[in-house]
C-alpha cells in the first residue's frame, strides 16, 4: 500500500447552528484519484477545503500530507497543495497574464509584483500551459480567456510548483460541450501519469468523471453515503439515495452516464 496522503478521523465542521460535516472518515494514498460526488449542499467543496487547509474542522484530526494540522504551520503545507477553484479564478487581477499567473504559483501568490524567476521557472510553466493546449495563451490578459481556457490554465497554475496533492474543485463546471470533453481528456491523460500527484475531484456529475479515476466518495447532507473503489460506489442504489431520485447507472467506454428511471 503506498504512502497516505489525506486521513481525516470523525472530522466535523460546524458555522453556527449549521453542520457542514458530519463525521467524516477519510484515507486516501497517494497512487489513487478519488471524485467527491454528491447534491448542492452535500458538503463537498468544504470537504475539499478541509484537504486544501483552508477550512479548520471543529472536531475530529486532519492529517495532510502526513502533517497533522493544529500541530503544523499551514503556510508551510500548502505550497504542498495544487487546488483549482472558482474561488481563486476570482481573486485574479484584471490585467494579469496567464504566463504571470501561473509563475506566481511558485510563491503562493495572485498578482505579480517584483519577485524574479529564473529560466527553468518560465520553462516549466509554458510546458505546463503547453501540455494543457494553452501555450497560445500565454501573453494574454486571463481576464480574456474563454470559460475552458480559465479551467486549463488554473490547472497549469495548480502543477507549476510541484505539488503532492492536486485538488479540483468542479473543473467541468460552465463548460459548453467540446471545452468539457477537451477538458476530460486532459484529465484522464493526468489521473494515469504515475508521475502525477494524488488527485481529488469535486463534481455533480457522474458524466465529468475523467477515466482513470479510483476512488469515489458519495456526500449527502454532510455526511457520507459510500466511499471506496469507484466500480463499489457507483451503483444505481448507491447514486439513487445520494440524489433523493431513482437513477439507472451506466459504464461505457470508460464513460459513466445516469438517468432517472
């Protein structure tokens, strides 16, 4: 068994009088890639969150990365962590160019200033950008991209600094059909790399899950329904409980599809 690269133990989260998690337990290894799956409101994003140390639980431990969080300095961790976001896409400044954006990663920071790069770091990044299908793009404003051209070079952006850990939070959200399944073909040349770091994927949609992927996990109201190896947990009385709604559950071609019945 390789090495554990998240282990969450009756992990909760709480705002307010809201439970966001539910006792949540969790290990995942670094030569898999699971999908969190689940309704608006399942708590997947906070789980991502939670991996991506952006979201402290309020009881239950975290470990990432083998580092047990409360006992490390997370400004530490997460140059360690590649996340993808709507969140971050927002957080870019108007005039920033995608080559900028990705460099920046290296530092953890949005919006270039005065840090230098030397020339293995430029290097890296347009091979980054260019195994993505956006070495085009490099010299233009991100703030002009398409919707898929944003996903793909956020995901260029997550790699640059090397990271242990790839967390994808809806990457195939917005996307017209072609930049989804551009997109999914991406990702599934990523997932089977042995190189690449563990990888988590946020989505609605069994229909976005990119071939290659492991593992699965099924949220429903902040709790999980089913979690373990993908062909386990993706059965139509499994999906069908996790969206209230019976469904009829299809594998094809590497492809999965649901229907209601």
């Amino acid at each position: 068994m390789s090495d554990e690269v998240l282990r969450l133990r009756g992990v909760e989260v709480r705002r307010d009088s809201a439970v966001l998690l539910r006792n949540v337990d969790w290990t995942a290894h670094e030569d898999e890639r699971w999908i969190l799956i689940g309704p608006n409101g399942a708590g997947k994003t906070t789980l991502l969150q939670v991996a991506a140390t952006l979201v402290f639980a309020s009881s239950g431990t975290v470990d990432v990365l083998g580092e047990r969080l409360g006992e490390v300095d997370v400004f530490d961790l997460r140059p360690r962590i590649g996340l993808t976001s709507a969140a971050i896409a927002e957080q870019v400044p108007p005039g920033e160019k995608v080559i900028d954006l990705v460099l920046t990663a290296s530092y953890a920071i949005l919006g270039r200033w005065k840090e230098e790069y030397d020339s293995a770091d430029v290097t890296r990044a347009v091979e980054l950008l260019d195994a993505l299908g956006c070495a085009h793009l490099i010299r233009r404003r991100f703030a002009t991209l398409s919707e898929g051209e944003r996903k793909r070079v956020q995901i260029a952006r997550a790699l640059m600094p090397d990271p242990e850990l790839l967390l994808l939070d809806e990457p195939a959200a917005g996307l017209d059909l072609g930049g989804r399944e551009d997109l999914l073909r991406r990702l599934t040349m990523l997932a089977r790399d042995p190189k690449a770091p563990m990888m988590v994927l946020v989505t609605h949609h069994v229909e976005e899950v990119p071939d290659g992927f492991t593992h699965a996990m099924l949220l429903r109201r902040g709790s999980v329904l089913a979690a373990g190896p993908i062909g386990d947990v993706f059965t139509a009385r499994n999906l069908s409980r996790c969206f209230g709604v019976p469904l009829e559950i299809e594998h094809r071609q590497s492809r999965w599809t649901a229907r209601a019945r």
